[in-house]
C-alpha cells in the first residue's frame, strides 16, 4: 500500500511540473510576443484616442513614419551590432554592404544601435503623455515600453545601452513633434495693431 502511494504521489508531482512548466513556456511564448509587438500595441489605441483632435492626430501619425525613418538612419550611421549577431558575419556584411539578413521570412537590421522598438515605444510614450496628460494611460504606456525594453534585451535583440538610446531618441523626437504640433494650433502669435481709438 505505501509503494503505490509512493508512486502515486509521484507521478502527481511529476504532472504538476510538466503542468508548471508548461504555463511558464506559454508566459514566456506570451511575454516575448508582448516585447515584440509592443510598439504596434501602443499604436493603435494612441490613434484611437487621438483621433477626434485632428492636428494632433496627423502629427502623431507622421511622427510614427519619421521616427522609423530616423531609426533606420541612426542605425546605418552607428553601424553597431546587435548582441545576437556572429562577430565575424556582421563584419562580412559590413564589407559587403549587407545590412538586412532574412529570419522567418521578414528582413531583419543586423544594426542595433538605437533600439527601435524602444524608440518607437518611447515616442507613442512621450506623445501621448504630453497630448492627454493622462497619469492612468501614462502608467500603461509606461508599462508597456518598460516591458518592451526589458524583452529587446532578454532575448538578445539588443543591449542594455542600445534600448536606453532608443528610449532617448524616441523620447526626444516624440517631444519635438509633439511641440511642432503645439506651434501649428497656436499658429504665429504678434501683438494686435493699434486701432488708434480712445482710452
């Protein structure tokens, strides 16, 4: 009776493991999808909630494209690799001017420098903030560009430095588009004419 409670007990425990570790891969599975469309999770409510304030829709919206378009030049001027790249490929690459390699069927920067994932997260981030000024949607912004970094570096698609310049950058070009913005609804301010009129 003791050894098939003994066996019993554990194929129980052996079965709670391969349980356990089954939820832990699909919180993995999970989390690494959630770092990795993490900028395209802040996309679309950003545009959802900016979509009745028109000017400051449109700015957001371009702002997206010239932030992607400033990434890809900052990463071609660095030229610095990402931790998961092969020293020795990357310099071939480099020699050759290769600089886009295909993993699962989808182009894939051997560039690293800054993170665009962080940026574009940091931007939808610092956009948002300063449109809403929403301590609430703030925090979930946060949340999810915080997770977003934190993936980037977990599973070696960037460094530690590469995810903060890209924090930075999308930081400060989310600040500045959203300050072009702001000078496009106030328009030029000048002092009004004097009408001569009495006192």
């Amino acid at each position: 009776m003791g050894m098939i409670g003994a066996l019993l007990l554990h194929a129980i425990v052996c079965i709670n493991i391969k349980i356990s570790l089954y939820f832990m891969e699909m919180i993995s599975e999970l989390f690494n999808k959630f770092g990795t469309f993490g900028p395209i999770i802040l996309i679309f409510p950003s545009i959802y909630m900016l979509w009745n304030k028109n000017n400051l829709f449109y700015y957001y919206v371009y702002g997206i494209f010239l932030n992607a378009i400033l990434n890809l030049v900052l990463k071609g001027i660095i030229k610095e690799p990402r931790p998961s790249e092969d020293p020795k490929l990357f310099n071939i690459a480099l020699k050759h001017s290769i600089r886009f390699k295909f993993v699962n069927g989808y182009p894939h920067d051997i560039f690293g420098m800054p993170s665009g994932h962080a940026q574009s997260a940091f931007f939808s981030l610092i956009f948002i903030y300063l449109s809403l000024k929403d301590i609430r949607i703030t925090f979930g912004y946060l949340l999810v560009a915080l997770l977003t970094m934190y993936q980037r570096v977990l599973f070696k698609e960037h460094t530690v430095l590469q995810v903060i310049a890209g924090a930075i950058v999308g930081i400060l070009f989310g600040g500045f588009i959203y300050l072009m913005a702001q000078q496009k609804i106030m328009g030029k301010l000048r002092a009004k004419k004097d009408d001569d009129g009495p006192i």
